[in-house]
C-alpha cells in the first residue's frame, strides 16, 4: 500500500478513530530504543533565540522596510 493509499484510508476514520491509531503509532515509536538516541542524566545544548540581540534587531528593521513599501 502506497503512503497515498494510506492517507486516504486514513482520512476516512472518524476522529476517535484516528486518535487511536496516532497513539497505536506512538507506542510503536516508544518501543524502538534507536530512534531515541539521547543518553539519560546527559546535557544537550541547543540554539535558541534568546539573547540574540543581532537577530531581533535584523528582524525589527525588515519589518520597517516591510511597512515603509
């Protein structure tokens, strides 16, 4: 069956249906170990927009032009 097929079948359950499958799908996700490949007790820093005052300053000054056209 083709991702196509699928979503179609899909979209023709009523909505209690397709909360079931999401979390039958989930659980699924749950069980696979590799597909959570972050180690317990371990820090990961990532990116945020915080504290990005170069960025909140090109972002106020393309809204500008934006308003000024």
């Amino acid at each position: 069956m083709t991702m196509t097929e699928l979503l179609s079948s899909i979209r023709q359950l009523s909505s209690a249906e397709k909360l079931r499958l999401i979390r039958i799908l989930a659980e699924e996700l749950d069980t696979q170990e590799d597909m959570l490949p972050f180690q317990p007790d371990k820090v990961y820093y990532l990116p945020t927009p915080y504290h990005s005052f170069g960025a909140g300053r090109a972002l106020m000054n393309a809204m500008e032009q934006a308003s000024k056209s």
